[in-house]
C-alpha cells in the first residue's frame, strides 16, 4: 500500500492526512488512515468572513502541531510517506504560501515526491475516500458548490485513466457571479446569523416555512448551464429591509427556509436542465454546500425520477475543506507517476498560486 500525506491550507482549515492507496482488481481503491483538521472559524467569526492575514498567520501557528497529531494517528513515519500532496491553487495566497512552504520543506528533508493539487480537484476526488472507484459509474457529472465556487464538470472515463486531471474534465457551466456557499454566507450575515452561514440557514430553515417569503425564481433568460446568486441575493436583503430587527430575529427560521428554498431551486433547476442534456450515469455533488441535507434530499428524489442516473455525495466529514480530498488526488498522481522528483528544481521552485486558471 502506498501512502500519501495532504496538505490543505488554502483557506482557514489547517488539515494535514495520511491517505493509503492500492490497486484491488484494476482499481485504484483509497483508505483514509488519519485525518486532522484545526478549523479557524473561531477566529474569523467576530468579523463576518475570513480575514486573510489572521489566516495565514494561523496556519504558521498551526501546521506543525496538526502535522504531529496527523501522523501519530496514522501511525506512520515521514520516512514511510511515498508521495506529499499539497493544494498549490486556488486560496488566499498567504494561507497557500504556509502549505507550499511546508510541503516542499518536508519534501526536500526526507527526499519524498511532491504532488501540487488543485483545489478544485480536491473536492471531486472526495467522492472517492469512501465509494470504491469501481462503483461509480461514468460518464459522471458533478455539482461543485463550496464557498468560492458552483461550477458543473463532466467526467467521462474513470480516474484510473486521468493522465492530467485537468485535460480530463470538462466544465459544462459556472457561476455568472457569487457561489451558492457565498450567498448562504451573505445572506446569513444579513440575518445576524454566524459566519459561515450555510449550516446556521440549514438549522434554522428545518423550523421554517419555505413559502414565507416571495423570492425571485430561477431566471428563464440566463443560459441554463449558468449559475447566478447575486439577484438572489440582493432580492433576500431587500426583503430585510422592510421588517424591523425584533421581526428579523422573530422570523429567522421562516426568512432561512425561504432563502434555502431559492438556493436549492436554482441548484436543483440547473442540473435537471444538465442531467436531461447530458444524460450521466452519475451524479455527484461535492463541496462545502454538498453536506446540507436538504440538498441531499432533493436530489435523491431526482435520481427517483431518473432511474438509469444514481446520486452520490462525499462523506459528511469531507464535504468541506480537508486534506484527505488533497491526498486522494495525489494517489491518483503517484499512481500515473505524475510527480515532482526529490530535490528537483520544479520542485524546490514550486510556488503558491491563488487563482484557479491558469
Ligand atoms: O468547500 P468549503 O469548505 O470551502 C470552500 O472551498 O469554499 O465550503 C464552505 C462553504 C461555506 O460557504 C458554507 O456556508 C457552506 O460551504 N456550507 C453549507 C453547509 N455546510 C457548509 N451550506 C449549506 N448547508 C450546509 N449544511
Ligand atoms: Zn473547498
């Protein structure tokens, strides 16, 4: 078995993972053996978002001793790790820098192989920790709704054949403005509620009436392959405007319901839309947005009335930032043996990027 050792600092999870990897009938199979995560939402919570400075600073503090732990979980030595992945792309670059930093340090020390991995990537491959490749069926469409992103990629061939990632996916849409997790973020932080908002809308909405309040449905006139939240958005906080604080805080679960409802309406649209035109074995939904169970709910139900199409989602535990999903990537990479070499140059001069194309 080989072993594979993540790095995620792209945002405010300081995650550290030791993933095993092996080939059980022509399939690449992944086991996670430990998986540590120092979440900072504490820190960022009194200012409503993720203060980039107090992040990078904070995975400084954090790495080596979410390193230490990780590792003593698993059981494993820095010399029995065959491979280090490390998210290079996209994040706040400072936070990144921390990962990177690290990544090559403890590369070029023990003379490991290392890995650069997209984020984005990251969360695809989380579908794989638990769910054995073999029982995925392709092609395969994902649904990627994390904080930053709403993007549809179509996969075609399983990830035995991924020679580069990248070549490999095709992205079929993409949001025309704010990400889904963004707009539960916004929209919670209208409310009061705490950063990020997405689980606080989840809890409050299951007490709500989704029909409360009249928002704007999905618009007949973007293109169907397209995501966009920001009407949404602005359409949520203008409904604010007319009540009073005291009716904010009364009506919070009914005003959560409402917004969730629009959300998901829009999510659940697109991809009918998508799964009616290109017609997938699978369909995935990944990302932060992905453990909300509403979500979940609706689209079993659309997997009822698609019967040749199954649904699958990441285990909760991985639907938001970790380093397992970075570690899964780069098995699938040691594996094609797509690596930079010990104390090569690519290597040594690997460099922390944030945004996401190139
Ligand atoms: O993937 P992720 O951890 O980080 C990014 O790469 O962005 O996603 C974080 C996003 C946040 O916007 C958060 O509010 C949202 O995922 N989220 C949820 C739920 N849990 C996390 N949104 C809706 N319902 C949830 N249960
Ligand atoms: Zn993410």
């Amino acid at each position: 078995m080989k072993k594979i050792l993540g790095i995620e600092t792209s945002c405010d999870e300081c995650s550290v993972s030791v993933v095993g990897s092996e080939i059980i009938d022509q399939h690449l199979e992944l086991s996670v053996v430990a998986c540590e995560t120092f979440s900072q939402i504490d820190l960022h919570k009194p200012y409503g978002g993720v203060v980039p400075e107090i992040a990078s600073r904070n995975h400084l503090e954090e790495f080596l001793p979410t390193l230490e732990s990780c590792l003593k979980s698993a059981k494993v030595n820095l010399n029995e790790i065959d491979a280090i992945a490390v998210t290079q792309r996209p994040g706040l670059v400072g936070a990144l820098f921390v990962g990177v930093t690290a990544a090559k340090t403890l590369a070029y020390a023990n003379k490991i192989p290392l890995i650069p991995v997209h984020h984005l990537e990251g969360h695809v491959a989380s579908l794989f920790l638990e769910i054995s490749s073999s029982k995925i069926q392709f092609p395969l469409l994902v649904l990627l709704v994390s904080g930053g992103h709403t993007q549809l990629l179509w996969i075609e061939n399983p990830p035995e054949t991924w020679e580069q990632f990248a070549l490999k996916v095709w992205r079929k849409g993409t949001t025309l403005d704010d990400a889904a997790g963004e707009a539960f973020d916004k929209c919670a932080k209208a409310m009061g509620l705490p950063y990020p908002g997405g689980k606080y809308i989840e809890e409050s909405a299951k007490l709500g009436n989704p029909n409360a309040f009249d928002l704007p449905k999905v618009s007949k006139k973007v293109d169907p392959n397209s995501f966009s939240f920001s009407g949404l958005k602005t359409a949520f906080i203008q409904c604010l405007n007319k009540l009073t604080p005291e009716e904010i805080i009364q009506r919070r679960n009914d005003l959560s319901a409402s917004i969730q409802r629009a959300i998901l309406d829009h999510l659940e649209t697109r991809l009918e839309h998508a799964i009616s035109v290109f017609r997938p074995k699978t369909l995935a939904v990944v990302g932060g947005v992905s453990a909300n169970q509403e979500l979940r709910t609706r689209l079993e139900r659309l997997s009822k009335s698609n019967i040749d199409m199954k649904v699958v989602f990441p285990p909760l535990q991985y639907c938001t930032d970790n380093a397992a999903m970075i570690a899964a990537v780069g098995a699938y990479r040691l594996h094609q043996n797509q690596y930079l070499p010990p104390l090569s140059e690519a290597a040594l001069k690997l460099n922390a990027i944030p945004y996401s194309d190139s």
